[in-house]
C-alpha cells in the first residue's frame, strides 16, 4: 500500500490542512479515500481531482466490507 500526493498538491498540505482547521471556507474538509488501481503513479500524479482519479479506466474507489471514506473537519483535526 502507497500513499499519494497530487502534484496540485505539492507543498500545499498544511495550507489545506489549515483551511479545515480554521473553518475556511465554511464547512471545509479532507477527505481520506482509498482507490485500487494499476494505472502508473505517474499518471495518477498529474490528475487534479479525485473524479479524474476515479475516471481512469483502471481505477476505482474500494469496496470492501465496512469501508467508508473519512472526512475529516476543524474539530477533528
């Protein structure tokens, strides 16, 4: 198991961290969601948004028994 950064996303993490954190835009969170696929890091990397990731055609949310995506807001961080 990897884990991945966009590269939109690249030296951005605590900003988006703190944006949650602060409430900022009302309502913000991060969302924590695990995708199997055998579409090349690279590719993956270059995509800007978690629907381009779930589009390519070798990727997909998991669905495993009891997974749920997590979203994360300020008074969890």
């Amino acid at each position: 198991m990897a884990d991945q950064i966009l590269n939109i996303a690249l030296g951005r993490i605590a900003e988006l961290y703190n944006r949650v954190d602060l409430n900022d835009p009302t309502n913000a969170v991060l969302t924590i969601v695990v995708v199997d696929s055998t579409t090349a890091d690279a590719t993956i990397k270059d995509l800007d948004t978690l629907a381009l990731i779930l589009a390519e055609a070798l990727t997909a949310e998991v669905t495993n028994t009891n997974y749920a995506r997590i979203e994360l807001v300020d008074t969890d961080l």
